[in-house]
C-alpha cells in the first residue's frame, strides 16, 4: 500500500489535499503520473496545509448559497454553441471546461470545471447532462442544450 497526497479530486477516493491509501499499482501507474497524487513524505504537511487551503477557498462555504445555486442551474438550460459536422456531429467533445465557461457566460454562476462530471462524452448536438458537486454533500444536475455553432 502507498501512502498518497492527493493533489485534485478523485472520485471515489477523496479531494485535494487528503491523505490516503492506496494499493501500489494504482498510485504508480494512474495516479502519480496523471497528477492527481503525489507520494507522501513527512516534509508534504505543508503541501497538505496549502492544498487545503486552494480548496477551502474555491469551495461554496454556506449551504444555502449552494441550495439556491443548485436551485438556479437545475431551473435553466445552458446553452453551448460548438462546431460541427454535416450530421450533426461535434469535431471532438464538450469538455467540462466548456461547460464552466457556458455556465458563467450564461449568468448563473461560477464554477470550477474540476467538479463538473460528465457520465457520458458529449459528442452529438441535443439535450445532455451533467453533474457538478457544490459541495460535499450536495450535486446539482446542469441540462446541457449543445447546438451547432454558425
């Protein structure tokens, strides 16, 4: 078992800035080299400290300000303009990036693009969804309407 910080959230497993625990393989062959983690040493408190700190400020801290932003993106579709094909079909995917910046561009908040999930990759024109975790214990489901960009 490898003793791991993890430096972005990873679902299933924790947020940036835990400690955790994880088998050997995982840590050396996904996580250390897609940077989500970095291997723990007793000199990382510090790295902890300032990790915690980057999340604590990007985080929403009062629960009703995150019911009434969940309210909001759950209430409207946001629209994305994107280039496509003849069919109808996108020139890569949505990212969730793209989905940071439509929410923002349409008025309904801020969000930071590494909590928004996406179940299924966005690679066609239509109605899509996509989860964002406001905070720990509250996700909201943004209505994605993707249309082809003229």
């Amino acid at each position: 078992m490898s003793k791991l910080i993890l430096t972005n959230e990873v679902a299933g497993l924790g947020g940036a800035g835990d400690v955790v625990e994880v088998k050997d393989g995982f840590a050396r062959n996904y996580l250390i080299p897609q940077g989500f983690a970095v291997a723990w040493t007793r000199g990382g408190e510090k790295q902890v400290a300032s990790i915690r700190a980057a999340r604590d400020s990007r985080a929403i801290h009062d629960h009703e300000e995150a019911v009434a932003l969940k309210n909001t993106l759950e209430s409207n579709k946001v629209k994305l303009a994107v280039k496509t094909g003849s069919e109808g079909r996108l020139f890569g995917s949505v990212k969730t990036d793209h989905i940071a910046d439509a929410v923002k561009a349409a008025g309904l908040g801020d969000l930071d693009k590494r909590k928004i999930h996406i179940t299924t990759p966005i690679k066609s024109i239509g109605e899509h969804e996509a989860t964002v975790r406001l905070r720990d214990d509250l996700t909201a489901v943004i209505t994605l309407q993707v249309v082809s960009a003229k």
